[in-house]
C-alpha cells in the first residue's frame, strides 16, 4: 500500500506512503536535497522532518478543533452565569496561551508563518523538486478555489493533515462499503438510542416562536415537527438564508451570512470501469493491485505551474483546461463496492466555476466535453483509461448545491481562508454553534472547526447543546 502516486508523462513517477526508507528513496530520485530536507538521519533510519513539523502543529491544533469556541455571552443572563461564562473563556485562553509558549519562540514563528503564508513560499521554503512541491500541495486545494499563491493557503494544508486514524497522522482512510456505510453506522447507534430519523422528507422552514424561540420545522408536506431544541447541519446560508424568518434575525447578521464566500472549485466525478488502470510509468501490465492504485493519484500536479494555470482558467470563467485531479480507487481496497475485476474511481477535478463564461453546466455536451478532457488527461498517463470506461456520474458545483444542498457546491460548507475559521466561522460573533434564534443552533461544516470528515463540528455544538440543556430545563 502506499499513500500518493504521481505518474509524470515522462515515464517517471513519485510513490509515497510505503515507508520512510522507501520515501527517502521515492524523492531522491527527483532531488537529494529534497529527500534530506523531508527527512532527517537517525541511526539507520530517516524521520520525516517536513512531517513531523506538521504533526508538531497539529498536536498544538487538536486543543482548538476539539473545543467550542469562547465566543462571547449573548442575550440576557444572571450575574452569576456572566461570571461562570467568562471563567470558563479564560480557562481555554489560558490553555491555549501554555500550549503556544510551548511550542518556543522559533515555533511561534514558524506556525505563524505556516498560517499566513501561501501554499507556494511554504513548500518553497522546503523543497527544490516541482514534482515533490506540486504534489503536497494539492492538500491546500482541494475543494476550493484559492490558489496555491493565496496568503493563508498554508493553512488548509495543515487543516487537512490534522486527523487521524489509528493513532496516525496524514493518512486517509477507506470506509468498508463506501462513505454511505459511516452514514449507516451513525444511523444505526442514534436507532439503538431511540432516535427516529425520517429520510427523503424536506424541511421547508424552522418554526419560530413570536418570542424568537426555536420549537421545531414544518415539512414540506404540512407536516409540523415540534421540538424544544432545532439543530441544523445545513450550510449557514441554506439555514438562514431560505429556512428562517428573516424577521427574527439581525441586518447585520443576515448580511454576513448572505456574502460569505461559498464559492467551490470541485466537480467530482464518480466512473466505473472494466480494469485497472495501468500508467506507463510504472512499466507493468498486471492485472493484480498494485501499491500505486491504493494511493491517491494526483494527475495535473506536475509541477507548481501547472495548479497556477489550472487556477488561473477558473478565475477567468473557464474550466480548467488541464484539470488538476485528485484520483482514488477505493475497490482496490474494498471488494464490497465493485464486481470481480471491475472497479470504481473517485475523481476530485479542479477547477469549475460555478457559471462558466463559455458555457452552461446544464448543457449536456458542455458537461460531457470537461469529462471527457478529464478522461483524456488519465489516458495520457495510463493508456487505454478511456476505453475501460463503463459510466460515470458528474457533479458540478451547481449539482452539488442542488442535490446536496452544498451552497456554491462548497463541500466545506463556506471557505476556509483564515477569515472563516475559529471565532469567525460562520460569521464573526455567532461561533460557538448558537444563533439568534434560541434554541436553534449550527452543527455542521460551516461551523467550528470547518470542513473534512471528522465529527468536530458536531461534537463541539453537542457540548454547547448539553451545556445550555443543563441550565435550562435541569
């Protein structure tokens, strides 16, 4: 198994993820400077040095992702909750104040700089090899527009290292029976705990009280679901925007909510096809899994250049015309989700505005000319990738906003610049999953700590929840 392949038209390739020798290897292929920069000598064996400062950060990250924001006290409260409020702020402020003196003044700088600073002078500062820069770098892209010259792009290069499986850092998993089965599984224990949850019904708007109170949603079909606590995992504008009385929300507010930045960059293609692919780099014919097919494949990222121009495409209205992807095959793991010698591939392409200037996502040649120059941009790299093709589904930013509800097709439900995140995320003032609206509170991606599957953002909201429960109804 490996974690990153990318094939170059060249007839050479990048394989990471197998192990650190291996990788040390993999990258001085491309350049020793770069491999003794990634990694550092200890004994026999190398540590990643890149890594390890990205781990250094991210174990300093944990503390705020897993907590809910000190935002401040809204509405009326006793003396005494003001006080227990402001004690319980301070608390996490401390923490956080012994946790970045932790780090020493060297690794204050050195965050700061990672934070503020675009993808490119990051991994610049690392690394010579435009192969080894072009692939890290997709991290900092994906599901966005920005690009990787933005300040603050270094960021969301760290946002997506941050989880973990097992115990590690920087590796991402497959589920067993595809994403749906995490779905499932939540389904299953909130059954077993008594909840009832009623699919394929739409909520047409949250009912508010004329004392501004949440009680419950009202159905599409008349139905009224009455509930002491409403909770939204809807995008902060699908939630105030179109399912919530204006009347009971501030300008200034609403205001903010309507000109966040949901814009997204991602069609995601979903294909099946009758074998593997073979890239022509790795000078194999073999029908069996190779470490190559487990990795993500980054096809288009063979240099910085390349995801510049790619960028520079959309922001001129246009599709890109060499599309940078992120390629997966989950069946190469999972047999569960493809027949015998069949397989299923995911495709992150970047990047698709949202309104083309030169045409229309509704126009099925349209669509199917950008799927076909992504097909056609695998094919180079592994001949014989569009004749294997058995179908495919396409979602466009616009079908993503239509089937999923993603506003602007934003799978983070809003960007996730350093001007949406912690206290300002949705928007300044309303971070810490409440809203004005009693009882009606955010708990999904557009809320703290941001997008990525990892359960953050409704743990946080559930404490709030538990929180505020406990004091009104104990």
């Amino acid at each position: 198994m490996a974690s990153s392949f990318t094939p170059t038209l060249d007839g050479r390739y990048l394989l990471l993820g197998q192990s650190d020798e291996q990788d040390y290897l993999q990258i001085s292929k491309f350049s020793k400077k770069d491999a003794d920069a990634y990694f550092r000598k200890v004994c026999s064996s190398h540590v990643s040095r890149y890594e390890a400062q990205l781990q250094k950060f991210c174990n300093f990250m944990d503390f705020v992702l897993d907590s809910p924001t000190p935002e401040a006290l809204h509405g009326s409260a006793s003396t005494f909750d003001r006080l227990k409020y402001k004690l319980e702020n301070s608390k996490f402020w401390a923490q956080l104040l012994r946790r970045t003196l932790s780090l020493g003044q060297k690794g204050i700088v050195d965050l700061m700089e990672l934070l503020l600073s675009p993808t490119s002078k990051v991994l610049d500062k690392w690394f010579e090899s435009n192969l080894l820069k072009a692939t890290l770098a997709g991290d900092a892209i994906i599901g966005s527009m920005m690009n990787i010259n933005t300040p603050g792009s270094g960021y969301v290069l760290l946002h997506h290292v941050v989880g973990e499986t097992d115990g590690d850092r920087n590796i991402w998993s497959h589920v067993e029976g595809g994403m749906g089965a995490v779905s499932l599984a939540i389904s299953k224990a909130a059954k077993e705990a008594g909840v009832l949850i009623e699919t394929n019904t739409e909520v047409l708007k949250v009912m508010v009280e004329d004392s501004g109170r949440a009680n419950g949603v009202l159905l599409a079909d008349g139905t009224k679901v009455h509930s002491s606590i409403v909770l939204s995992n809807a995008t902060p504008y699908k939630t105030f925007m179109e399912l919530v009385p204006h009347d009971f929300l501030p300008v200034e507010f609403l205001h903010a909510i309507k000109y966040s930045d949901y814009s997204s960059g991602t069609t995601k293609i979903n294909i099946a096809v009758d074998k593997l692919p073979q890239f022509h780099c790795c000078k194999l014919n073999n029908k069996e899994v190779g470490p190559q097919h487990t990795a993500t494949i980054h096809i288009g990222c063979e240099s910085m250049e390349e995801i510049r121009s790619a960028c520079q495409d959309a922001c001129n209205g246009l599709p890109s015309r060499r599309p940078v992807m992120e390629m997966t095959l989950p069946s190469s793991l999972d047999t569960t989700i493809s027949p015998p010698g069949k397989h299923v591939i995911s495709l992150f392409t970047q990047y698709t505005p949202y309104k083309p200037s030169n045409g229309s996502w509704d126009n099925a040649e349209y669509r199917e000319s950008y799927a076909k120059r992504c097909f056609d941009l695998i094919d180079e790299h592994a001949p014989g990738f569009c004749s294997s093709i058995i179908g495919y589904d396409m979602l466009t930013p616009p079908d993503l906003e239509r089937e999923i509800g993603l506003t602007g097709g934003n799978i983070f439900h809003g960007a996730m610049g350093l001007d949406s995140l912690f206290l300002m995320r949705p928007v300044k003032g309303w971070s810490n999953h409440k809203t004005p609206i009693r009882d009606l509170y955010l708990c999904g991606s557009g809320t703290h700590p941001g997008g990525g599957v990892t359960g953050a953002p409704g743990r946080n909201a559930a404490r709030v929840i538990l929180n505020d429960f406990k004091k009104h109804y104990q």
